[in-house]
C-alpha cells in the first residue's frame, strides 16, 4: 500500500512551525542572555551568525559556572566549536588572578584537556602563542601546570620536552624562587644578569647542578661556570650587616674568599668575573684602589 503523500499546505506549515521554534529558542536564550548582563546585542545575536559565535567564545571568558554553562549549551545549539569554547576559557583561566591550584580544579571539573587533546597539535601551538605569553615567567607553579597540560595533550616529541621543563621546574621551584624562567629559556638573554638576584650561598650549587639540563637553548644547556661568575659577584660586593669590608684588607681577603667559585668557572667567565669587580659601578663606588689594583694584578689565577 503506498504511503499517502503530505499535504504541501501541511509541509509548509511545518517548516513554518519549525522555523518559528527555532526564532522562539534563539528569543529565550537572549533573554538568558540579558539576564545575565552581558552586553549582548539580542536583535543581532539572533540573526548574525558570526555575532553568535563570537558571543559565545566571549562567554566563555568568564569565572562564573552559570556564564560557562550557559556557553557550552549555546555551542552545542549552534554548532560552535567546543574545542574552541574550552581553549577559550582555558586561555582565560590562566590570564585571571585566580590561583594555579583553583585552575586545575576548574580544568578538572569539565574535563577540559579530554577534549582540547582531540586537535594536540593546535593545542600546544595557542599554548605556546597565547597562554605563555601571558604567564609570569617567575610563578613556577603556573608554568608547571601550562608544561603538564602539554605532557598530557601533546604529541609525542610536545610531551617529552614538556616532561623536560616539568623535572627542571620542579627542582627550580624550591631553589631558586623568583628566577624568571622564561627568560631562563631565551637564548638572547643576559644569564649572569638574571641569576645575579636569586643566588645565595644555599642555592648556588644545587642550581650550577640543574643549569645544564635547561631545554631550548642552543647547544647543551646553560655552564656550571655561567652559575659560578655572577654569584661571586655578588658574594664580593655583599655588604649587608657586619660583612661589609672596611679597608683595602677587607677586601682582598673579600676576593680571596671568592676563589673557590673561580676554580669553578672557565677562563672568559673569570675574565668577566674580574671585570665586574675593577670597572663595574659598584668596583669604582665602594673597592678602594689598592684592592683593586690587587684583584687585577689576579686576573690570571687559572
């Protein structure tokens, strides 16, 4: 038996009715989205497509579970892309003040990494373009948490150089808090100048030890002797309470007590060293000359 043919009055009206279903829905969820105060266009969001998706993406820069909920549900109704939702309010939950320990809880509530590890390629590219960039290179935390994201989404070569900074950041963390790691990592970076202020006496050779195994730069890591060079320095010109030198002596024996970190650096680094002690601003401010003349009449000691 066939089946009757659809009245074409009654096709038209379904369309009519469905059509009219979906401008009733796109109606609520702008009412929805006025409630929620944010700023969006309701006569554009329910006839610009492009307005639509990027109001949803703009949603999804939010801390507030209502603002993300209410995203994801319009993502899904009008096909916007969830890895793009997601990479988006990951991008925003490292930008915010919140604290790194509040972010892998948030991360972990919408299993965000299970989806953003479908595309793990465009993944660590908006990592490294977009999200690092705007990481304090000093918070180590934050840093460890951008590199595990990575180690868990990446390809295989992403997450073995992820693994790389994690074990590097991890004993960083506890020795040499405030260093800026980022920079660490720049191979135009200036390392004496920027290990100078976080060396100690009790951090100097734990970090001469891990310096080699620092990734991304051109040859082999970072010189026990680039470590050494700049904590002499600032060993010599130490002048907090009662170790500040007085007379010529105090500083000849200043230098003297410097020689155990010199047998530990190459002769350019000495060299350096040397320099920074005669003609630096602080060597000309506080050294007086006959120490000065002493220190390099020493330049040759290895």
């Amino acid at each position: 038996m066939k089946e009757e043919q659809q009245n074409p009055d009654i096709s038209k009206f379904i369309e009519l009715l469905k059509s009219t279903q979906e401008l009733v829905a796109d109606y609520v969820q702008g009412q929805a989205l006025q409630r929620l105060g944010a700023g969006v266009d309701i006569d554009r969001f329910l006839t610009d497509s492009s307005y639509k998706e990027d109001t949803v993406l703009g949603l999804a820069m939010t801390m507030e579970e209502e603002i993300l909920n209410l995203a994801i549900t319009l993502a899904h109704k009008y096909d916007v892309s969830l890895w793009q939702v997601y990479m988006t309010h990951l991008q925003h939950l490292f930008d915010s003040d919140a604290s790194t320990t509040e972010i892998k809880k948030r991360i972990d509530q919408k299993n965000l990494i299970d989806t953003l590890s479908k595309d793990s390629e465009e993944f660590v590219v908006r990592r490294e373009k977009k999200v690092l960039l705007t990481v304090n290179g000093s918070d180590h935390e934050r840093l460890l948490l951008n590199y595990s994201l990575i180690e868990q989404s990446g390809s295989k070569e992403d997450s073995k150089t992820a693994a790389a900074h994690i074990k590097l950041l991890k004993k960083l963390k506890g020795s040499a808090k405030g260093l800026n790691y980022k920079m660490l990592l720049k191979p135009d970076t200036d390392i004496l100048a920027l290990l100078r202020p976080v060396l100690t006496a009790e951090n100097v050779n734990s970090i001469a030890k891990v310096a080699k195994s620092v990734p991304c730069r051109e040859g082999a890591g970072i010189e026990q002797s680039t470590v050494y060079c700049p904590w002499a320095q600032k060993f010599y010109f130490d002048s907090t309470g009662s170790k500040k030198p007085k007379t010529s002596s105090d500083w000849i024996h200043r230098y003297e007590a410097c020689r155990e970190y010199m047998e530990k650096m190459n002769a350019d680094d000495v060299l350096k060293f040397v320099g920074q002690l005669v003609l630096s601003g602080e060597g000309c401010q506080f050294v007086p000359l006959e120490a000065s003349n002493f220190v390099s009449s020493k330049k040759k000691i290895r």
